[in-house]
C-alpha cells in the first residue's frame, strides 16, 4: 500500500496545507481541496497537473500557470528545475 502526498507552499518553502491521496490515485483529484478557499497569484507544479479542470480553476481566478519545464499549455514558459 502506498500513499501520495500533495503538499500546498508559500512562495518561501512554508507549508500551508496538505492532502493524503491513496497511491493508486491520481495527483489532479486532490488539486480541488488542497486550493479551494486561498488566494494566490501563480502556481507551479509538476506536469502531472496538467488537467483541464484545474487550469480552468486557475484561469477563473486569473492566477498565472507554470507545469513543469518547457513546452505547457502551447506556450513555452522559462522555467528551472
């Protein structure tokens, strides 16, 4: 048995809230409880949130989209890993 763990930070590294995800779940499913009621300006995350639903979130609230490194969304985007 395995366990993901979703993990919401400030832009220092501070953490501001987490999700437990059963292993064998996908990242996206705990992206909607992790950023439901905060306000921010940008999120970065890896490739794997790279879903519809959590970009039309992200739109709606006019917070700026960088996924993972290079090519996302059409756009490239100058990113360092």
């Amino acid at each position: 048995m395995t366990t993901k763990i979703l993990a919401l930070t400030d832009a220092l590294g501070n953490l501001v809230r987490f999700e437990l995800l059963p292993g064998h779940r996908f990242d996206t499913v705990g992206v909607a409880p992790l950023i439901d009621g905060i306000e921010f300006g940008a999120l970065l995350a890896d490739k794997a949130f790279d879903s519809n639903n959590i970009v039309a979130d992200l739109n709606e609230r006019g917070a700026k989209i960088v996924l993972g490194r290079g090519f996302a969304f059409g756009h490239w985007c100058a990113c360092s890993t």
